[in-house]
C-alpha cells in the first residue's frame, strides 16, 4: 500500500478539517494515522454541514490527479467542491 503524501498547504488544510469536524460533530480523528486521515475524509465527504464542507472544499482543491486516483482506490468517494464554498486561498509570497 502506498503511502499518502500531501504538500504542506494541504496537511494545514486538512488539519482545519479535522478541527472543524471536531468542534461541530465531537468526533476526533487521529491524524498521525492513514487510517484517520481516511475516516475524517470519508466522514466530511458526506457532511451536509456547511462548515464541514467548506473546509473539506479548500482540502480537495490542494490535491492533483494522482492524489485524489490514491484516495478513490482507498475507497474515499471523493465529491467535487462547491466552488461557490471554497474558503479564500492562502495568500501567496510575492
């Protein structure tokens, strides 16, 4: 099984998942583990909360092709973002 490797931004972002999932539904999620970073992302995909969504939004939208092939063959359905609820990208050096 290969490992998931995400870039820096997307570790931030899925932290503010795991965060936001915590304080809205009361579930953690181990996040120094493959298989917690999976559950938060199979519990968020299906979120109807607004929150919950915007953050697992600004996750998706970090990841390319490769990553979301690994995630789907992990049996994360993964829904394409409402664009219309991506939080504001991190702001850029420069």
């Amino acid at each position: 099984m290969d490992t998931l490797i995400f870039s820096q931004t997307a570790i931030f972002r899925m932290q503010q998942l795991a965060s936001c999932v915590y304080h809205k539904t009361g579930t953690r999620h181990r996040m120094a583990t493959q298989d917690g970073m999976l559950a938060l992302l199979r519990d968020a995909g299906s979120s109807a909360d607004r929150d919950i969504r915007q953050y697992y939004d600004s996750f998706v939208m970090e990841l390319n092709k490769r990553q979301l092939d690994m995630l789907e063959a992990r049996d994360v359905s993964m829904r394409t973002p409402f664009y219309a609820s991506v939080i504001t990208p991190i702001r850029k050096a420069g």
